[in-house]
C-alpha cells in the first residue's frame, strides 16, 4: 500500500509538473506572437502591396488625388494660421477670459479653449497638434492633455456641412444637423472625462489648479513666443508657420494615400466582407440593414472612404445613413486615430484615452442625432 500510494504521489507531481511546464510553454508562445505581430503585420503588407498592386496603384493615385484637391486647399491655410496665432497673446487671452468655463466644465485650463475653437474649425488633427505643443510647453499637465485630446480633436464644419452634407447627401441641413450634435457630444465627452478623472484624482481640486497656475506663469515668463513677435521678424515667424503647416499636411498626406492602399487590400482580400458578415448580426439587433456592414467596417478603418459609403448604400433609409454618419465622424476612424498617435508620441502622451473618448462621441452623437430627426423633417 505505500509503495502504490508513493508511485501515486509521484505520479501525480509528474503530471503537475507536466502541466506546468505546457503553461509556461503557451505563455511564452504567446508573448513571442505579440512581440511579433507587428514584423507580421508588416510582412503581410509588403507582400498584399505585389499581389494586389494593380488595384493598389490605382487606390493610391485616388487617395493622393483626394488629398490634393480637397484636404490641402481645405486644412493648409488653417494650419498656417493655427501657427501664426500662436505667435501672439491669443492663447493667454482665451485662457484669461475661459478659465473660469473650462475648468469647471472640463477640468483643463482656459487655454484649451483656443484648441477646441481651431480643432472645431479646422478639423482633424489640429486640435491634437495643438494639445501637444500645449502639453510640451507646460500649459497643461500629461493626464489634462490627454483629457483635451478626446474632445478638442474633431471633424471640421468644410467636411461634415460641405463634404456630407451638401456634397453627399445633397442636403445641406443635414451637414448642419450632423455638425451640431458632433459639437454636442465632443462637449459631453470632455464633461464625463472631467467627472471621471475626480473620482480617479485623489488630489484636491483647488490644489492642481494652483500647481497648474505656477506652471502656467513659469512657461510664459521663460518660453513664451510672445517675445519674438514684431514687424521686423514677421518674415521668419510666416516661413516658420509655413513649415510647420506644411510638415503636418504631409503627414496627412501619407496616410489617406496609405489608408487608401489598406482599404483596397482588405476588399481585394475579402477581409471586409468576412468582418461584415461577422459584424451583420449586431447591426440586426439595431435594426440596421445588413448592407451597411461593410460601409461601417470601411469607416471604422477610415472616415472618408466610410461616410462616402454609407451614403451612397442604395436603400432608401436616410434616418438610418444620417445615423451612422455622425457616429463615424464622432469616431474619426483609426486613419485619424493613428494620425493622432504619430503627433503625441514624441511628447510621450498615452492614446487609450483618446481612443475611448471619440468610440464614446461616436456614440453620443448617433444618439443625440436619432433624436434630433425624430422632430426634423429634411424633404
């Protein structure tokens, strides 16, 4: 009986051991295949760029087409501007006078009223562009910049009124519409982060905006551009403005071209028909018709290409387009969302905050947009 109960016991630790050792051997094949995935990801574009590079050339001639005509004359002038009034006491007399909105509103300082306002006007990325300059030169602190990512990076007025409005649907009250409640649920999304973030802070309130203060005064008495403006360096200020603008619409440019590339891979490969017919059965819960699935799944991977394709779906369900319009464009699509990333990620700011944010405005402003076309009518 010993001897069986010990060969038993030995038994058993052996297969303990066994099983050990197999769990070490799925995590550590696990972590391999994450360490990994992005050479993956990467080899399977190059490799998807050969096999599909008719189809590509041509998706990449549209998106530099696109991008030539329309995002350019459209974004270029407002960067410059963006720029130029930077270099004057705009930022710290929006601060002076909206301090007082956005703090209890939002929990940013005033200044983050001057990235709202050209975010608003001029669109994707600027309002990000300039969180980042405001978090480099000690305006606001890391976790308020992040904060003001997720609601001062929006679409702008020229495309949701011009581009979807007017130009695809034709009706230039809808862009209207859809514009309202994309500013309504960009307020409402940094009013909830506010709210969460005091119940995340343990730090009293009064005290942050005191340290906020301090650093405030510290950055514009030591780095402020207010210094160098005059008639006599206007000349350097215009050519640094330009630059800067210009770096930035590049960048832009890079990825509508590359998105546009990606877009057409997944349809030549039918990884957006797959994705659609997994994704079709919680468009039916809403009932949403199973047509628009590879619309939304194109949107979500980029916003111009995604509304163009909602709208142009040839049933007739408008409430339901205009819908899903203004969820895509509170979203912005992960062309945008790395966009974002490219220009925060030299200032270290974490973009998990900003991708909840605008998932959590997409679906605020499809709300707030099926309730408004309860009581408009757009015949």
């Amino acid at each position: 009986m010993t001897k069986e109960f010990s060969t038993n016991l030995e038994n058993v630790s052996i297969n303990e051991v066994n099983r050990s050792a197999s769990k070490n051997k799925i995590k550590i094949f696990i972590c391999s295949i994450r360490k990994s995935a992005i050479s993956i990801i990467f080899c399977l574009f190059s490799i998807c760029l050969v096999i599909f590079s008719a189809s590509n050339l041509a998706s990449a001639r549209n998106g530099l087409v696109l991008w030539a005509t329309a995002v350019v004359p459209s974004l270029f002038p407002f960067f410059v501007a963006t720029e130029l009034l930077s270099y004057t006491n705009i930022i710290s007399l929006l601060g002076k006078y909206f301090n007082k909105i956005m703090r209890p509103l939002f929990g940013v300082p005033g200044e983050a009223s001057f990235a709202f306002l050209m975010g608003l006007i001029s669109g994707y990325p600027v309002g990000a562009k300039i969180v980042s300059t405001f978090e480099e030169t000690g305006i606001c602190t890391k976790e308020e910049a992040e904060r003001m990512l997720a609601f001062t990076n929006n679409s702008g007025p020229l495309f949701i009124i011009g581009t979807v409005g007017i130009s695809l649907f034709g009706n230039a009250k809808i862009g209207i519409l859809l514009f309202v409640t994309h500013v309504l649920s960009c307020i409402t999304v940094g009013i909830l982060l506010n709210i969460i973030s005091h119940f995340k802070n343990s730090k009293n309130f009064s005290n942050r905006k005191g340290n906020y203060l301090n650093k405030k005064c510290s950055r514009y008495n030591i780095n402020s551009k207010n210094e160098v403006i005059g008639f006599s360096s206007l000349g350097e200020i215009l050519g640094k403005s330009i630059t800067s603008a210009t770096s930035t619409i590049l960048l832009i440019g890079g990825f509508v071209v590359i998105f546009s590339v990606v877009i057409s891979i997944l349809n030549q490969s039918g990884i957006i028909d797959f994705a659609s017919t997994v994704f079709s059965p919680v468009l039916s819960i809403f009932k949403i018709p199973t047509e628009f699935a590879g619309s939304i799944v194109s949107g979500i991977v980029e916003l111009t290409n995604g509304v163009n394709l909602v709208a142009s779906v040839s049933l007739e369900v408008l409430p339901i387009k205009i819908v899903l319009c203004a969820f895509l464009l509170g979203f912005g699509g992960f062309s945008v969302l790395l966009q974002v990333f490219s220009i925060i990620s030299k200032c270290g700011l974490s973009i998990k905050t900003y991708f909840i944010g605008k998932l959590l405005q997409g679906v605020i402003a499809s709300v707030y947009t099926y309730i408004a076309i309860q009581f408009i009518s757009f015949v």
